[in-house]
C-alpha cells in the first residue's frame, strides 16, 4: 500500500471518531464557540475572536510539497518554497495524532468555484470551531441534491506547533500544499485567511489546466448583463469601486474566467474592516450580522457593540461573511464574459493618468506588473513613496510561472474584445505628501463611464514616458485632471518623477522569462 492510501485511510478513520463533528448548522457552531470560549458575541450577531500573534498570513511560511508530477511545472523561489515528501510526511502524522487527541474537532464539506462545472470539493478539518463557521461563510454550502465528493483536505490545527530543527520548517508556523495527496496542511497560526489562500493558490494550479483563468479580482454586473472585473492590491479601492449600488456584485476577491464566462471561486466575503462605517459602505456594514466572524476587531465589553476604528490590534481586522448577507448580490455568483476590465493602482508618484485605455500588450504587461506603491510613514524606513509589484495582482498565489497567466489573459482579451482600463486612485498634482489624492467622486464618474462604453471611442492623447492613451475629456471630470502633467506645478519635477517611475517598471519586468516579444516592445514605458 503506498504512503498515499495510508494517509488517507488515516484520515477517513479519524473522521469517524465520535470527537468529530461534521457540517453543524450555524447556530450550532456558534453555540460551541462561545461555549469553548473560543470568541464573543457581538450586538449584531457576529462572532468576534482574535486571532493571537499572527493577524495576517505567513508567506515565509508557505510550502509546496516538491512531488514528482508537479517538480517541473511549479515556479519555484521565494514565493513557492519547496518542501521535501518526507518532511510533510512527518509533520503530516503529527498534525493527525494532534486532532486526534482533541475533545472536539470540526469538520465542514462544501465547494470551491460557483460554477458546477469547475467546483471542486473540500472538506475543512478544524482544530477550531469558528474555523469552521468561518469555513462555512466563506466557501460554497452543497444543495440538498448534491454529491459532494472531497477532492482536496484542508487540515488546520493552529495549536499544533511545528519544530523547525526537528521538522525542517522556518518557523513554529506552516502552510504545506501537497497536489499529489490532495491536502492542505495549516499549524502554528490561527489566522483564518490562510484557509481562505491556500484554496486559491490550489485553484491557480488546478484551472488553468482545464483552460481556465483564475484571478484576483473583484466582479460586478450591469442591468444590461455587463460584466466589469476590478484587479487590484490592497489600498487601491478594489472593493469600494466594485460596491456599487447600481450594478450587482459577483464577488469581492477571487474569480475565474471559463469558455462560458465569469464565476466566483467563493460564496463568501473577507472585507477589510478598519474604519468601517455604515455611511461608507452600507452593504459590508450590514452584512455583518449573526454567521459572520469578525477577526481582532475592539468590541465593548458592556454594549458588545464593535469599534471599527480601533486598530490597536491590527490594522488588517477583518470580517468574514456569506455573500448572501449581502442585498445587491448575483445568486449563484456565475455571469458571462467581461466586458471591461479595471486595473487599480494607487500612484503615490504622482505621474500616472487617473485613468488611460490600454492595449492588449499594454494590458499583459501592467497586469504582470501588479503595480501600486507604499506611502511614506506606512513602514519604518520609507520616507518616500516606493514602487511595490505583486505579479498578476496575486504574487504569493501563484504555482504556476506568471507568464502563463497574462498569456490566458491576452488571448481572452482578444477572444472577446474587452476593453482595459488603467485606474490611478492615488495622487495627482504631486507625490504623496505634496500632491493630493484623486477624489472619489471623480474616480467614480472615470469608472463609471469606462464601464458603460463611453470611452471606446473617446478622443485621447498618448503619454510620452508611459504610452498610455489618456482621454481628453470625461463628463464630469476636471480636463486638466486627466492630465497628469497638467496637474504639477513644476513641470520638470514632473518628468523626473515619471521617469524615475518608469525606470522601476523596466527594473521589475526583468525578472520575467518567455514574455512575448511585442509585449514587451509595446506594453511597457516609452
């Protein structure tokens, strides 16, 4: 019998101990949170709980098991750290003699991708009881008619403890995915995100195989069943922008591009929470309610009402919620092929247009690119803004190497003729701290009108550093905004800025191989 079968024997006989307890009802979870003390509840109804040390993910800590079906496919580095079968084979019977020594442990089958005919079953086996409700929020409940046959195993023990000289981790903490054994193995850390991360970065294996694009990106839908997807890091307004009370929202952070369309790898929302309000965003604010789990949030210790501005524990506080919570949502989350699509950057340079209409090779190179740029002030040491690239918009979930993305991208791109937008929702007028911010409301009236064809056939005006077609005029737009020169007082700090930023573009994309040729001849700076 190969090491394969053992494991999963073990598991399915774990299963059926009677310390398992599978796919409880909400409130039956919730009841056993607050009974093991797990967490509280809030005057809404949520679950809130802290999530101890680690209030984010672990990237340092993330492994992909180096088995020989995957060994040559895997875009091995920093990102994708190899881990030998032997090492995850240990670490494996550990975890499981750990479950098995628990009291309790909770056991959810759902799906990810809301199109059945790419979803893939998963069973979540949780040390944790809001683990599970969290599970429960965020991926795919099964209907009442459907088979549900687990085709990967997330097991999370956050208390189990990795050593790393004994178990050849970096740290006490890991995230091992092995593809030939169908398994996603979490300990060391109670931050539920990683749950939520490591299904993507398998969806990012698993999909393109069958031809189909996975993306970080945000969805929403038009009363004419126009599809727009807003791609995105964190600080650029993915989700404020794809809030939009006149279009239905698809999805807030994972999706898939297939023959037949768009469809959500999820059935759930992980907001960012800090600063939330009702005012800002009604539709999250709401949605908080009784079934959702709300990470490292202040509440009130007498009222049980939660402090949304208090990031004393983590600026990173989160809530976690099913999409059906939401009013203005899709049901099933599934829509049909783009018709715009939105790359979000927040320029603190200053020098990008607010928005410009790109090419297909412009496209390819600036959704490689993944660019955005952290402030002065964010992190010790930065007292200027400086360039960040996370590869497709996703780096730290991507197996495969970043090419064979923006090469699926491409070839949908002109498959469907969609047209790509560059949106710049950060500074303009000057650099951070000099300049100000674009203003929302004129962010929203660019978006708006590049979401309902008005810019197709728009007059524009190529930007000599970058390339980029820049509209003249936007109904109810400053023209002189549109013009990112225009807004610089001192027109040679502007060119100097600009080209210092085009400079760092050239810089990143060098580390990409097998880019096509006209790509990087036509996508990138001038």
């Amino acid at each position: 019998m190969s090491s394969v079968d053992v494991s999963q024997e073990k598991v399915s006989l774990l299963l059926n101990q009677g310390n398992f307890h599978h796919n409880l009802s909400t409130p039956h979870l919730v009841e056993k949170v607050l009974n093991r003390n797990e967490g509280m509840l809030t005057s809404s109804g949520a679950i809130c709980v802290t999530t101890g040390k680690y209030t984010g993910r672990s990237p340092k800590d993330k492994y992909i098991v180096n088995e020989p079906s995957i060994e040559g496919e895997i875009d091995w580095g920093s990102v994708n750290q190899p881990i030998s079968q032997a090492v995850f084979a240990q670490v494996y019977e550990k975890v499981l003699s750990h479950l098995n020594a628990k009291k309790e442990v909770f056991v959810y089958n759902g799906f990810a991708g809301a199109d059945p005919s790419h979803r893939m079953g998963i069973r979540v086996i949780n040390e944790y009881a809001w683990h599970n409700l969290f599970a429960k929020a965020l991926f795919l409940e099964p209907t009442e008619n459907e088979h549900h046959q687990a085709e990967f195993t997330i097991i999370s023990a956050p208390t189990f403890k990795a050593d790393p000289v004994i178990d050849g981790t970096h740290s006490e903490t890991f995230i091992m995915i092995s593809f030939e054994k169908r398994v996603i193995l979490i300990g060391g850390t109670e931050y539920a995100g990683e749950m939520k991360k490591s299904v993507f970065s398998v969806m990012n294996y698993l999909l393109p195989k069958k031809g189909i694009l996975p993306m970080h990106c945000s969805a929403n839908i038009g009363k004419e069943g126009d599809v727009a997807l807003f791609f995105g890091l964190s600080g650029t307004g993915k989700t404020t922008l794809s809030a939009d009370p006149k279009r239905k929202l698809i999805g807030d952070d994972e999706h898939a591009w297939s023959n037949a369309g768009v469809f959500n790898i999820e059935g759930g929302c992980y907001a960012k929470c800090i600063s939330l309000s009702r005012e800002k965003e009604p539709q999250i604010f709401d949605a908080i309610r009784f079934g959702s789990v709300l990470e490292n949030v202040m509440i009130d210790p007498i009222s049980r009402v939660a402090d949304y501005d208090d990031g004393s524990l983590t600026e990173n506080t989160r809530a976690a919620y099913p999409i059906e919570a939401m009013d203005n949502i899709v049901f099933p989350s599934i829509a049909g092929h783009p018709n715009t699509i939105l790359f979000l950057t927040a320029d603190a340079f200053g020098v990008l247009p607010p928005i410009s209409k790109l090419t297909k090779e412009q496209a390819m190179y600036h959704f490689l690119s993944g660019y955005t740029s952290k402030l002065a002030g964010t992190e010790r040491g930065i007292t200027s803004p400086k360039a960040t690239f996370s590869t497709c918009f996703g780096s730290p979930f991507l197996p495969l190497p970043a090419t064979s993305y923006a090469t699926m991208l491409g070839k949908l791109i002109d498959q469907h003729q969609v047209q790509v937008y560059l949106v710049n929702t950060g500074w303009t007028g000057g650099e951070y701290g000099v300049g100000t911010r674009v203003n929302l409301k004129y962010t929203r009236a660019m978006v708006q009108a590049a979401i309902e064809g008005e810019l197709q056939h728009t007059e524009t005006v190529k930007s000599d550093i970058f390339g980029l077609e820049i509209p003249i005029h936007i109904p109810g737009v400053p023209d002189d905004l549109l013009q990112p020169s225009n807004t610089w007082v001192d027109q040679s700090a502007y060119y100097i800025k600009a080209k210092e930023l085009a400079l760092k573009f050239e810089d990143n994309f060098k580390k990409f191989t097998n880019v096509p040729n006209d790509v990087i001849q036509k996508g990138g700076p001038l």
